[in-house]
C-alpha cells in the first residue's frame, strides 16, 4: 500500500506530467550524476544548467547562469495565503487559498512535460534534533535538486523517517517558462505546503531556505511557542576561552555573512560559524532560548567578497569538500575557467565574460557580476565552523543583535533596556534597501528584525508573539541595535566594519557578562568611548562622536515613519509596542 508521500509525489506527477520521476538519496555519486546532467543535458535559455570551472584554485566548483528575468527575490509576486487577508496582514500579500490554487493548477499542469521530476526528501535541523521538520520537494531542474543538497540535510533516511506519516512540509517547484506573468511563489501556512513556479532563483526556488525556514516556519513556531528567525548564530570566544553565543538578524546583503564569518582583529578573539542566514529559536528545558541552524550550507552575495573583506569566506569557497560549491550569475574568466566578480582580490581579468555570458571589459558601464550574484557552499568547507555546530540542542543564546543599514541617525551599537524595549528596538528597525530582492537600490523601508519579506502572518501578532516568547524564559538574552553602516560628511563609512566588528562584539559579551557599564540616552543606553578596544583605529574625535550621536530633531521624522508603519497593523499592533513608542519620543523631547 502506498503511503502517503507515495501519494502525494503520483497525484503531482499526474499534474505535472513529467518524462520521469527520480527519487534522491543525497549521495555524492548521485550529486556527480545531476552535476553532469545539468552540463549535458539541460538547458537555462542558451547557456547548460552547469558550466565545470577549473578545479585548481576553487574545487568541485561549477558556473549556474539563470534566465537573465530571473535574479532576485520577486517580492511582488510572492503570496502569504493564510485563510483570510488579516492574518497575512499587510507585511504579505494575499490570495484567497483556492483561488490560489486554481491559478497554480492551471499554470503547473504539464509544466514538467519533457523534463525529469526530482523528488528531494530533506530535514531542516539535525535529524536527531527535538526541533528539526521533515520536507520533501519537487523540482524539474538539476540546479536546484544539487543545491538542495548543498544546503540541506538530503537523503533516503528522510523518507525512512516520514515513514507513513502525512505530516511533512510539502515543497513543489518548476521552471516553468519564466514568464515574469506567470511566476509566484505561493504559501499556504496551515497546510505547511509551499508551490513556486516561473523561476529558478534560490530564494524562490530552493523551498527549505525562506519559503518553508521562514514563512511557514514563522507560522509553526507562533503555533507552537517558537521563533522562526532571519538571523546569524555566532559563538564569540574571549581570550580566556569562555564561548558566548549570539544571534544578530540583518536584511540581506547587510553583512550576514561577514559577520558569520568574521575574522577577529583582536588578540584572543575568535569567532565561530553556526549560521549566516536563518535561527530557529526554542526554548529548552533549563528556561534558557537555544538556537539551531535548519540549514547546513551558505548563500551569499559573491560581490564585495575578497580577502579583505571575508577571508574566511574565501578560504570555504576555496576548500576541496565532501560537496560540490555552485557560483550563480558570477563573472567568468574566461583564460584561467575561474568565476569572477567586483571586489575579488587582484586585478581585473583580461578575458571576460559577464553574468550572461557576453564579452566585457572594464571600460563598459556595466557590471561584470550580477550585483545579486550567489555562491552556494557547504557549511562544513568552513574553517571557522562551531563544534557545537552539529548538537542537536543548539547553543544558548546570551545576546541578539537587531540591525540594518543606515548612514545616519542610527548609532553603532545600543542596548535595550529590557525585553520589551529590545521587541520595540527591532520592531521599528528601518534598512536602505540593497540589490538582494527585486526593487529600487537605497531606498528606506521598515525591516523588523530583518523579516519584512518573510514573516508568514500578520506583523502585529508577531510582535506579540516576541513579546510573549520572553515570559516563558529564565534568562532573557539581552537584545542590542547596531549599525555599521553610518557615514560622515563627506559620505565615507565611519566604521571599519567586516573583522573591526569584533570590537562591537568584545563589547557587547562584555555588557553580557557584567564587565563594563553603560550610558543611559533617549533610545536605549551606548558604550563608554573608553569601554570600546579602538587601540589601532584611526578615526577621529568627531567622526566617533558622530558614531554615536542622537539629534533629537532628526528622529522626529523617523517617528513619523515609524508610526505609519506601526499604525497599519491596527488592532493586531501589541499595547507594550506603542508604550515604547511614546516613550521614545517623551525621551527624545
């Protein structure tokens, strides 16, 4: 008798009517074979789904080219399809469940036609972890079943552990024709089941990374008492070897990464890697909350990427693995067969080819690398990765940090008074947009806790449910704001940043083990300048004032915008949050 995975897997394939259907084991002979498939036999417009780089300077590493209409998150064509509009809320968009589903049908019905069906079985979470959740899905491109390994704990022993069970999360994608009009990206919460269709980016295609850790996880966890986070995990050891463990939420392309992967400057300091992307928050046994890492590979941005800038980060693309490491929309050159992007050490290449694979050179106005352009790279290629990275339990965390990017207004670093106060910090949190999702570069929009594109209900009730979180905990962690993106007057980043962090973070584990103080302001209490390690810094007196400067005139146009914002939740906005609010501005008066 079947079961129901069987089931379900036959009444898509009877939908999608595919040539052939291929069930993964997750094995490394299998991922050569999809590998090949994809340089031979599939194709993305004119380019092969792989390109082999050369192997001497990046192992197992291959080029992936998408549609060139096909590049980012598509925002606007993503829906939260919760059972009516004002449990979504306004932070999604919403279709009615079934004509969502009417519409998908139509466009999924013979979308497969000719291509194969990969049925990818993955957990999210360490398969021995109270917290993990089984998945299963459905692609019809090698890109992404190869991917999905990458990033995912993939493999036959999935579907041994669904067993005959019908509660795993249900994941269908194609390519479909990449007609911008017939592309989304559905959800549908309650019946944890995710259908992507029209494109083959990794936030839309990959259906583990923000489409099921995110949206529908966010959902999960306000059901069961959990956090669904967009948010590093680091471990932060101190000269004397004691680990503090952090979680910082960051909007993509702030820094995630390099903080992830930040290499200290500091004497004694070190970091260590537990995630760069998404947390999942539970409390444990001791009252304590504990963080795991659902995935187990790293998306980033390649642009921007160097020595300088991530070495730790290079080194992992550079590191012969057990898995394969996929570069997307990157530059190609063209004489040494290596991927190519803007802000890569030494000079730029002589012979190469851009994104789309057409000649360029550096005279063209243009860029070379897709400016969203991706490396996808297991975890375990990481030179910095956490022994704690593999425990089932997680790590408990002492600190989170709630950021975005601001060249003004924001300081470098602020503590919240308390919990409530920590929610409201990053409920009003404001970001200049980046090139990571499909819309205007630089413009200001509210990113609460980094989560404006993926929280999988109403924003309200989310907020509520962060402040609820912290009365079932023994031991809050404490909650900080930072910024390391403030400029000065002539538009130059104040801040080092990238492995300088460290010397936020040595104060921020300083403030977490009770060794320095702090000074009380209108929006939440700033270090000492002399509790800071600036030792080595050249930044001057005035320029590390204005790091830290607070002008009451200029917030109150921020107050403005984050009333706006806050008001559009209506009755769903938590009491606590608008007592912060007004708070904020009797402080700033």
């Amino acid at each position: 008798m079947s079961t129901p995975l069987e089931k379900w897997v036959q009444q898509q394939a009877k939908l999608t009517k595919p040539n052939d259907i291929y069930w993964c084991d997750g094995s490394e002979l299998e991922a050569h074979r999809l590998i090949e498939i994809g340089m031979k036999k599939e194709k993305i417009e004119q380019h092969n789904v792989f390109h082999e780089l050369s192997h001497k300077n990046w192992p197992n590493s291959y080029l992936h080219r998408s549609h060139p209409t096909d590049v980012a998150r598509t925002e606007q064509l993503t829906f939260v399809c919760q059972a009516d509009k004002e449990t979504s809320g306004p932070n999604n968009n919403w279709m009615d469940t079934k004509q969502a589903k009417e519409k998908l049908t139509k466009l999924t019905d013979g979308c497969m036609r000719g291509r194969t069906m990969y049925v990818l079985p993955y957990m999210m979470g360490h398969p021995d972890s109270p917290y993990a959740k089984a998945c299963v899905q459905l692609t019809d491109v090698s890109y992404v079943a190869v991917s999905m390994r990458i990033m995912t704990r993939m493999g036959k022993k999935v579907v041994e552990q669904i067993g005959a069970r019908d509660d795993f999360v249900r994941g269908i994608h194609s390519l479909g024709d990449f007609d911008v009009n017939r592309r989304f990206i559905m959800h549908f919460p309650d019946e944890n089941l995710v259908w992507s269709i029209g494109s083959g980016y990794g936030g839309n295609a990959l259906l583990g990374k923000k489409c099921f850790s995110l949206r529908i996880a966010s959902w999960l966890g306000y059901q069961e008492g959990w956090l669904a986070e967009h948010m590093v995990i680091i471990g932060i050891e101190d000269p004397q070897g004691k680990i503090t463990y952090v979680t910082a939420a960051l909007p993509s392309a702030c820094g995630k990464t390099n903080l992830a992967m930040l290499q200290s400057t500091l004497p004694g300091y070190k970091v260590w890697t537990l995630g760069d992307d998404i947390a999942w928050l539970n409390i444990g046994p001791d009252g304590r909350l504990y963080a795991i890492n659902p995935e187990v590979g790293l998306f980033g941005v390649a642009p921007g990427t160097s020595m300088k800038t991530n070495p730790n980060m290079v080194r992992t693309l550079k590191t012969a693995g057990f898995y394969p490491t996929l570069f997307t929309n990157t530059a190609l050159d063209v004489d040494a067969n290596e991927p190519w992007w803007e802000g890569m050490d030494g000079p730029v290449p002589k012979n190469v080819v851009d994104w789309q694979g057409k000649s360029w050179n550096s005279s063209l106005d243009t860029k070379a690398a897709h400016p969203n352009s991706r490396f996808t790279v297991s975890i375990y290629n990481s030179p910095t990765l956490s022994k704690e990275f593999d425990n089932p339990n997680g790590v408990p965390i002492s600190a989170i940090l709630l950021g975005g990017r601001r060249t003004q207004l924001i300081p470098l670093v602020t503590e919240a008074y308390d919990w409530q106060h920590g929610v409201f910090l990053g409920a009003r949190t404001g970001s200049e947009t980046t090139a990571a999702a499909a819309h205007q570069v630089g413009v200001l929009r509210r990113e609460p806790m980094a989560m404006t594109p993926f929280c999988g209900y109403n924003m309200g009730d989310y907020f509520g449910h962060w402040l609820n979180i912290s009365r079932k905990l023994t031991q809050p962690p404490k909650i900080f704001a930072v910024n390391w993106f403030r400029v000065d007057d002539d538009g130059r980043f104040i801040w080092p940043g990238f492995g300088e962090n460290i010397r936020v973070l040595k104060w921020i584990i300083d403030r977490v083990n009770g060794r320095v103080g702090a000074q009380q302001t209108p929006i939440g209490l700033i270090p000492h300048i002399k509790d800071l390690e600036l030792e080595g810094l050249n930044i001057a007196k005035g320029n590390l004032e204005k790091l830290f400067e607070i002008d009451p005139q200029a917030w109150q146009a921020e107050l403005q915008d984050i009333e706006t914002f806050f008001s559009q939740f209506g009755r769903h906005m938590p009491s606590e949050i608008w007592q912060q609010y007004k708070s904020l501005g009797t402080n700033l008066r």
